[in-house]
C-alpha cells in the first residue's frame, strides 16, 4: 500500500463528491477553516487530535491526509508515537491495528520529505 496514493485518490474523490455537492463541500470546509484557526490549540494539536481520532475510528484516507499535515509542520516520530498509544488507549485493540498503519505512513510520508 502506498500512503502518498491513498493521498492522491483520496484528493480526487474529494474533488469529485464536492462537484457534486458544492454547497454542503462549501460549507465543510469552512468549518473546517475555522475549527483549525481559531480557539486555543495551535495547528499542531489539533492535527494531532484529529489523527488520535482517525486511528480510533479506523479511517485510512483521514490518518493519510493528518499524517501529511503534521509532517508539514515537522512533527517527530516520536511525538507521532505518543499519540497514537493515546489511540490505543482509547480504542483498544482495533485502534492498535491502525496505529501501526499510522506509523507505517509516517514513515512513508516522512522518508519522502
């Protein structure tokens, strides 16, 4: 599996729901926009919760895309890894699973630069 295609496909299923339905797409990501700009938490934390719950609720295309962003901002490993036993913790062994999935496109992603 190849985390920077799950990336790509997912960025066209995306083009492709959202010419479907721009209003809702529209609307989505303006909160989007304003859930990653405003309030306390830096960028950061936020892409860090969010891969925290893409493990947990087993969402390959969501860890890919959070995971690409927190390597933008120079996140670790190690810092990756923290957060996903939090995952673990929280979601037990099927968060495990995906966990590992996590590490694996970290390494992927990271390695590409």
């Amino acid at each position: 599996m190849s985390w920077s295609k799950t990336i790509d496909t997912t960025r066209q299923d995306l083009r492709t729901l959202n010419a479907l339905i721009p209003d809702t797409a529209r609307a989505f990501g303006g909160l989007g926009k304003a859930v990653k700009e405003g309030g306390t938490l830096d960028f950061k934390i936020k892409e860090f919760v969010a891969l925290g719950i893409a493990v947990a609720t087993k969402c390959e295309p969501c860890i890919a895309l959070h995971m690409e962003a927190l390597i933008r901002v120079g996140t670790t490993r190690e810092e990756v890894g923290d957060v996903l036993a939090m995952s673990i913790q929280m979601g037990g062994g099927p968060a495990m699973m995906y966990a590992a999935k996590a590490i694996a496109c970290y390494d992927e992603l990271a390695e590409k630069g």
